[in-house]
C-alpha cells in the first residue's frame, strides 16, 4: 500500500497505548473488509504530528479478494485524513520495512512578517528573515556517511548512529514558503527535525555555517539545534 496521512491528530504510525495511530486506524480498517487480524509494517515510523505523502506498507492476508476490491473497500472506511493512493499484490516475503533502500523527507517553513492563520499545521512559522545561502552552505557538511549521534533523539535504545546522506536541498517553493529535503539510506529518531532546527539556527545568524562539522564531530546532541515541530515534516517517497 501506499499511504497518504495528515498526522495532525494522530499519536505517529506506531500503535501506542495513549492515543490512536496510523498504524491502528488501517488494521482496524482492514479487518473489517477481509474479517481477518492483520499487522500492517510501514516502512519506518513516523512521530506524533508528521504528514506523509507516500508512506509504504505492507501486510499478509490470505483474502480471496482481488486488490482492487481491497482499495476500493479500505478507501471508503478510512477516515478523511488517511488514504490509500494504491494498493498492489505482491510477492509474499515483501517487507515494507525491510526492503526499504532509502528515504526522502521534506520539512517545510513559512518565512514571512505576519503568521498565516491557515494551514498553520502544516508548517513551522518563523517571523525573521532566514539567509538560506548560509543555510545551504552549512548543510552541504551534512552530505555523506556520518556519525549523526548529534541529531539523535535524546534516550534513543539505538545503538549505531552512522547514516548515509545522499542529498539535501533547500529551495523557496513560494513566496515565504521554504521547503527542506534529505534523501539518505535511513534516519534516526527525530534527525530531520534536529537538523532542521540547527540549520534555522545558520539562519537567523546564531551560528556560522563551518559549524555544523563541529556539531557532527562532537556527536554531542546538546550541541546541535533544538528539535523543529513535527507539524512541519512530511515523508516524500521510499525507495526500494
């Protein structure tokens, strides 16, 4: 499946005892069409607030019902703020998890003088003035396979930080509009946020940009930038 969300009133794609998940909405959904418990695996998990534009997952049922009856069916019990964008058969030992080669986030912020009373959240409002030629300037050190220890989530049980970059753009999409992406083989918790929040930092001129090699070699994640609100990223693409 691939999996569009608005993750504004969602706990993040994982099932948690405290509230309700992306995760939780589609198995429930999925019983009801094929009257059979099943586990959907997405291909990473994304944190309470984020939006996805083509999450991938997978799940086994031994239905006998074609895949475009299972589209149609799930589409039309899902709630307006989860949809199916394509639904395929494919060969029983497909793991949306484990086959993923890589991932493409996006992070967006709204750049101008006056906060937008819409679509507030979809975005991380900033009022001053952000230099992005300084901000890609610093994030060109973050290109490539790195300890990103300083961009983990602090408490995080994994034990190997070492990513791969393979691009990162910063771009206006339009006026006051700026979009972050990072592409890489994996990301750790909160690494798109944490490195958004150092780049801000570039930015509004409280750090040059030959900083962020200091930041990486430290591995010290008090050194880096604060975590960028969730409401701001979107999951772009999976490849496998």
């Amino acid at each position: 499946m691939v999996v569009e969300y608005d993750g504004t009133d969602y706990c993040g794609w994982q099932r948690q005892k405290n509230g309700l998940s992306i995760q939780q909405v589609l198995e429930e959904t999925i019983r009801l069409i094929t009257q059979e418990k099943v586990t959907v695996f997405g291909s990473g998990r994304t944190d309470a607030g984020v939006h996805a534009l083509n999450q991938v997952a997978s799940f086994r049922s031994n239905t006998r019902l074609p895949a475009e009856i299972l589209y149609r069916g799930i589409n039309g019990l899902l709630p307006p703020d989860i949809v199916l964008k394509a639904l395929e058969e494919v060969a029983w030992e497909f793991s949306a998890l484990r086959d993923a080669r890589g991932k493409v986030y996006f992070y967006r912020i709204c750049n101008k003088r006056l906060r937008p009373a819409l679509n507030r959240n979809y975005f991380w409002f900033i009022h001053q003035p952000l230099n992005l030629p300084l901000m890609e300037q610093a994030a060109q050190y973050l290109v490539g396979r790195h300890d990103f220890s300083c961009f983990c989530a602090t408490g995080s049980d994994v034990k190997d930080h070492t990513r791969t970059v393979t691009s990162i753009n910063i771009s206006s999409v339009e006026d006051g509009l700026l979009e972050i992406t990072i592409e890489a083989q994996g990301f750790l918790k909160y690494m798109v946020r944490n490195i958004v929040g150092t780049l801000v930092d570039v930015g509004r001129g409280k750090r040059k940009p030959s900083e962020m090699k200091e930041i990486i070699d430290s591995c010290d994640r008090n050194i880096a930038g604060i975590t960028a609100p969730a409401r701001g990223l979107y999951l772009k693409e999976v490849k496998y």
